[in-house]
C-alpha cells in the first residue's frame, strides 16, 4: 500500500510525533509512506533519519485566530487551492493508493485527492476552537460536512474530538484511533518511584508543552505560588519552546507572584521523556487537550499525575486511580492535588506503576498503527 501522509507543522510536538511514529510503523509493515511537510524542520530530519521519503508543500490552513481579517482569509482561501494543484503533481508522481491528512485545519490534501480520484482519510487531531482558540472561515459545523464529504474514512484521536466534529456526512465512517507511544529504546527504564519533599531538594513539577495560553502555563504557575505561600518549596520547570511569543506574560506573571527562584524556563527539549524520569510531579494544565500525548509520555515514565479534569484527558485518567484530577481554572485546587502526592509518597508510586500498566496496554505504537491500518483497509475495500 501506498499512502501519502500530509503535515499541517514541521516540528515535533504532539502532532508531529504521532505522525512519525504512524510513518514508521507503516514502512515496517511492508507499506510505503510518502510524508509531505510545509517546509523543512524537525519533522523532516527525523523521516530522513527512518529512510522516509518527504516532499514540501504549503498547505495554508482554513482555521486561524479570530483577529485574522478577511483579506488574510482570502489570501488563505487562494493559497489552499494553489497549494491543491502543486499536491495533484505529488499525486501523479507518487501514485498513493490513500491520502491521509493529518490534520483537520488544512484541506488541500481533500480537494487534491478529490480532483485525481484518489480516496482520502482525514485525520482529526485537534479542536481548534477549544484549545487553541481558532476560528474555521466556513464554521466548525460547515467544515465537519465538509470533512465527512470528502473523506472515505475520518479518524478522530478521541471520542471527544469525533463528538466536536460530527456531523451527518461523517456517519459511520467515523474511527476514533488513540495515538500510541513506545517508550524509547535509548532511554533507560523508570527504576524509581516517584518521591518527594526530597531532605536535599525541593521537589520538581513538570509542565511539557510548547508556551502557549491553551496549555496552561499560568494556571501551574499560580499553583506553585499558592504552595509557596503556604511553606510547600517546589521547582516548577516549563519545557516547551516559544512558539506564539507568550513567555513574556509568563516571566511577568512570575516576577509578580515573587516565585522567580521557583520556575524554571527550559525551553523545547527534543527527548520529553528525559524530562519526565526527573519530575516527582507531572502536570497537565490544559484547558482542552484533544488527547493528551504528554500525559501517556509521563505515564510510561511512571510518573504520578495531576491533569486538569476536561477533554480528552478524561478518557486517559481515571481519577485517583493512574492519576489524580483537578478542576480545570482552578489553581487552588491543583496545589491540593499536588500537596496530596507529595504527602503520601506510597500512593504517588502506586500511581505511577498503574499509569505505566494502563499505558503499554493501551496506546503502544503497534495498536495506533494497526488501528489506522485497519482504516485503510476498509477503505479499499470500499467500505
């Protein structure tokens, strides 16, 4: 099989990732992927790394953020159709057997495999409204008929992302595939359980995720203020790079609270889950994570977890069960939750290990591939 994979980024946050992983997983099992990025990056060096073929073209996306006036949406509209014709010459060159893109904000890949007869999986990975505030020029619910129309399949990344787009074109031919995550090779095994309140240290919280409103940087640092002020010392390290220019409001945030010895800004890191075997704590601030990535990241570290309680999130945390939640806005409540784990310590580690079991049975690798591969059968088989 034959399947050209379409990039809305080029670096290698969540998105990123799981499509690397589904490229790879793909070629072992005898297909072959053709990646196509908006330019070269981080994404593209790793499928060189794998031997996976890559292409670059542009897809202007058909969702930005509501300040964004018309004439930019124009000048996006045209881009999208000029962007479909250079995939057409992609097409014809590659000859796939399936489109499959790999977000829900860019269509060329739709209208390209649309015109060249070519079926079309479309793969949800986001909200766009909900977590990352954008807003689609032609409406969510206009946009998901479209997604329904021009797909043969539509895979979402949970059931709570498939229940934001449904629409009646989309019927049954909606597939919710959890992405999946090994843990790497070259990393060492969690041989420790997580403790804190450590005599020689104070202990580390972890926030992973690119510096942006929707992750909820703000909602951690605040958390950490709060246990200052009540004699809990943490370090807070964000780990995550500057993509939209929010760290300024971040620092300023910090300097206020008076928590500057407190956090730790450390930027993007390429190998998250080095981050994660140091924290005693992992949270998840999100104000609406489509899945959550970095929360099955941490619980294959074995790490316990504090995640806010909206999304998707709550289909991979059970409370107090491989993870604890907290009320999403509520910063008060999530320096409860963390005080709760640094105090029992036992409970923290059992946390972990369950997190760890839930995880490799799961979302591995091999199940996220299979799932999406099963998908592609399908439709071939033209069901």
């Amino acid at each position: 099989m034959r399947v050209l994979l379409l990039s809305h980024v080029s670096d290698l946050y969540g998105a990123g990732r799981s499509l690397l992983a589904l490229a790879q997983g793909l070629q072992e099992r005898g297909h072959v992927p053709l990646v196509v990025v908006p330019r070269r990056g981080d994404l593209s060096h790793s499928l060189a790394s794998k031997d996976i073929d890559c292409s670059e073209v542009e897809c202007p996306w058909w969702a930005t953020p509501p300040e964004s006036g018309p004439r930019h949406k124009l000048y996006a509209m045209r881009g999208i159709f000029r962007s479909a014709i250079k995939l057409r010459r992609v097409i014809r060159h590659f000859k796939p057997d399936i489109v499959h893109t790999n977000s829900a904000v860019i269509p060329s890949g739709a209208l390209a495999a649309r015109w060249d007869g070519i079926p079309h999986v479309w793969h949800l990975r986001e909200y766009g409204v909900e977590d990352y505030g954008l807003r689609f020029f032609l409406g969510r619910a206009v946009s998901g008929y479209l997604v329904g129309l021009f797909s043969r399949a539509i895979v979402a990344i949970s059931r709570s992302v498939a229940q934001a787009y449904q629409a009646p074109r989309m019927g049954e031919c909606l597939h919710v595939v959890y992405n999946g995550i090994d843990w790497p090779a070259d990393v060492p095994l969690p041989d420790r359980n997580p403790t804190a309140r450590r005599r020689s240290a104070p202990p580390t919280l972890v926030l992973l995720g690119a510096l942006h409103p929707a992750k909820g940087q703000a909602e951690a640092i605040e958390a950490t203020a709060e246990l200052k002020r009540h004699g809990v010392r943490c370090t807070l390290r964000l780990v995550g790079g500057d993509v939209v220019g929010y760290r300024a409001r971040l620092e300023e945030l910090v300097q206020r609270l008076g928590i500057s010895d407190e956090v730790i800004f450390a930027g993007y890191h390429p190998d998250p889950m080095i981050e994660f075997l140091e924290a005693d704590v992992v949270l998840v601030c999100s104000r609406c994570e489509a899945f959550g990535r970095v929360i099955v990241e941490a619980m294959l570290a074995q790490r316990p977890i504090v995640a806010a309680n909206t999304c998707g999130t709550l289909e991979l945390i059970e409370d107090d069960f491989n993870g604890v939640l907290y009320r999403a806005g509520d910063p008060v409540h999530l320096a409860e939750r963390i005080v709760a784990l640094l105090d029992d310590p036992a409970w923290a580690g059992q946390l972990g290990a369950t997190a760890r079991k839930v995880a490799r049975e799961r979302f591995s690798v091999a199940r996220y591939v299979h799932g999406v591969e099963a998908v592609y059968k399908r439709v071939l088989a033209g069901k």
